[in-house]
C-alpha cells in the first residue's frame, strides 16, 4: 500500500512538474501615449475575415497604458496564429488595426508610439519583440508601410519602379516565415488595385508565388484572387451595362453613340467622386462637339439615394443607376470613381484614368 502511495505522489509530482513547466502564450502591450481604452484580439483567418461577426478572441479595458494578455485558451493547429489587434482610445479619438503575430507559449511584447501623430495622418509605429517571428515580422511591417507611404506619391511612369521595390521585401519575410498569412493580407490589397492588362514586377512576383504548392490558406485565398482577376481581365474588354435613368428607361451600351464613350462610374456617398465632377464637366464641354459622350453611372447603396442628389445637383451628361456589384465584379475594381473608356464599336480603350492623365489621353486621341 505504501508502495502504491509513493507510485501516486511521484506521478503527482511529475504531473505538478509538467504544467509549471508548460510556457504560457501571452501577449504584453504598452501605449505610452494613451492612460486608458480597450483592446480587442480577433482571428485573422480568411474565414473570419469574411465573416461579419469575427470571432473575438479576446477583448478588455486597461489602465495605466498598459496590459498582459494571457491567451493559454486558443487551441492552435500550428505553432502560430495570425491574430488582428484592435485598440480603442476611451473618447473614440483614437482606433487602429494591426497585425499581432501570436505564438504558441511564447510572450509576445508590442510597443505603439507616435499616437499623437497617428491622429493627425502620420504614421502609428510598431515594435513586436519576445521572439524571432516578431522582431522579423517589426522590419517587415515598418518596411512595407514605408514603401507603401513612398508607392502613393510616385508618378505615374514611376509606378513600375515602385512596384519592384516591394519584391525584395515580400520574399525576404515568406521565405523565413511561409505559413504567414500576414503578407497575403497586404499583397491582396495590392493586387485589387492592380490593372491585369498590364505588367509590373510585384504582379510577375506574385505569379511565380502562386505557381509553387498552396501550402498557407491565406496564400491559397491569394492564388485564388489572382485567377480571378485574369479571367476578369480577359472577359471585361468590351462595354456592356445595363442602367436606369431619372425616368426609369432601361439602358444598356447598344444605347449609346459617340466617336469615343466615358463611363463614370461614382456614388452620392462618394466625396472624390463629386469633387471630380467639375473637371468631367470641363471635359464634356470641351470633346462634346468632337464626338465623345460621357455617362454617369451611379452604384449608390438605393436608387433613392442617386435620384435625391442628382436631383439636386444635376449635371450636363446622361445620368444612370446600377447595380454596383455587377459592375465592380465585372470590371474588375474596388474603389470609385472609377472609368472605362471605349470607341464607337464599344471596345474599352483605357480604364481609371483621372486628372492629367485623363487630359493627355483626350488630347491624344482628339488630335488625331
């Protein structure tokens, strides 16, 4: 029996030994400009990304600008999760959503500073330590965001430069870290801006990704998106549309004649799209007489919403409603305003054009 005792405090012991060995997976923030707010943990997986309700994994107020969270309850399927990391100031002055980087039993430290300059447009600075993915993933992200900030004021003959500047920094990071699904999230984004019918080197970088094993479901969920846009690309050379007017008469692109056609597509809720109108206008007044016709086509949430501002602000082109889920599949964008402009036969000649661009186009194909 006393055997029996000493087999059973021995395995106790062991067992105690065991889970205060265990490493427990915690996560400390620190936001030195901030005293108080609330800080939120969802996954960033791309079926919660695509869910409305994502699943909230951890979400609590803190004090004294700081927090230990301690996250021993997520089952992992592999030693990382890719987790998004929300936090709130307490008057709503302040809100960000980065990228958090959680490893099983391991202590991860993030440090936010320049809060100040977040709020008037600068820069939020990030600093991951406590393992090597996270100091890895600190050069990668201030990296990105920098060639990002650098990419928006390029030129557009600049644009293939600045494209190539982001491969060596991509390929840096998944080559240490393949099952991250953090630069699929940032490459996503790219790529729907991107227009397929011309080349650039992070789009031939990005193919050369999707022609090796899908073994990351973010990567797969990418890989996906780029077969998509190519066929988007090759079916959406011709004009074809279906919209209503004022009146409720049906049009589609077999309705409308011109030497060379604008499609203009905005919303009432869209703010650039209505401050491009003057210069539209401007071009309208100036081409018309030379053949080209220009058409509004609104993709307002409701019909109701185009007719009360248009209405209201009447311009001096054929103003259209549709639906903007057809259109932004079809097309293939995702912001507005956003154009094609096409000849007589329909064919699309150009796409998103805006500003000077638009001008120098116009007068090229004018002056012919």
């Amino acid at each position: 029996m006393k055997k029996m005792k000493r087999i059973f405090f021995y395995l106790f012991l062991a067992l105690g030994l065991s889970s205060c060995s265990k490493n427990s997976t915690k996560v400390n923030i620190e936001i030195p400009e901030m005293k108080e707010g609330k800080i939120s943990i969802v996954f960033a997986n791309p079926d919660q990304v695509s869910n409305t309700s994502p699943s909230i994994i951890y979400s609590e107020s803190f004090k004294d600008s700081k927090i230990e969270i301690n996250l021993d309850s997520i089952k992992f399927e592999k030693d990382f999760i890719d987790c998004a990391l929300l936090v709130t100031s307490n008057d709503e002055s302040f809100f960000v959503n980065v990228p958090l980087p959680v490893e099983r039993g391991k202590t991860i430290d993030v440090k936010f500073t320049n809060v100040e300059g977040y709020k008037k447009g600068e820069k939020i600075k990030l600093s991951y330590k406590g393992t090597k993915h996270a100091e890895d993933f600190t050069i990668f992200w201030d990296k990105i965001q920098d060639q990002l900030l650098e990419f928006s004021k390029l030129p557009v003959e600049k644009i293939n430069e600045g494209y190539k500047n982001f491969v060596p920094t991509y390929k840096t990071y998944i080559d240490k870290h393949p099952q991250s699904g953090f630069p699929y999230m940032l490459l996503i984004s790219q790529v729907n801006n991107m227009q397929f019918d011309k080349t650039n080197p992070l789009l031939d970088y990005c193919n050369t990704i999707c022609s090796s094993p899908k073994d990351n479901r973010w990567k797969e969920v990418f890989c996906t998106l780029i077969g998509e846009k190519k066929l988007a690309q090759e079916t959406s050379k011709k004009l074809v549309f279906q919209a209503v007017d004022l009146n409720g008469k049906s049009y589609t692109e077999r309705d409308i004649k011109g030497k060379l056609i604008i499609v203009d597509f905005w919303a009432s809720w869209c703010r650039p799209c209505k401050e491009e109108m003057p210069h539209l206008k401007q071009i309208n007044d100036k081409y018309k007489s030379q053949g080209l016709t220009m058409i509004g086509i609104s993709i307002d949430r409701t019909e109701k919403e185009w007719r009360n501002y248009i209405s209201s602000n009447p311009v001096s082109w054929l103003s259209l409603y549709g639906d903007g889920n057809v259109f932004t599949k079809r097309y293939d964008f995702q912001y507005i305003p956003y154009n094609l402009i096409a000849d007589s036969e329909g064919n699309i000649l150009a796409k998103n054009l805006h500003g000077a661009e638009l001008d120098k186009f116009l007068e090229d194909y004018f002056s012919k």
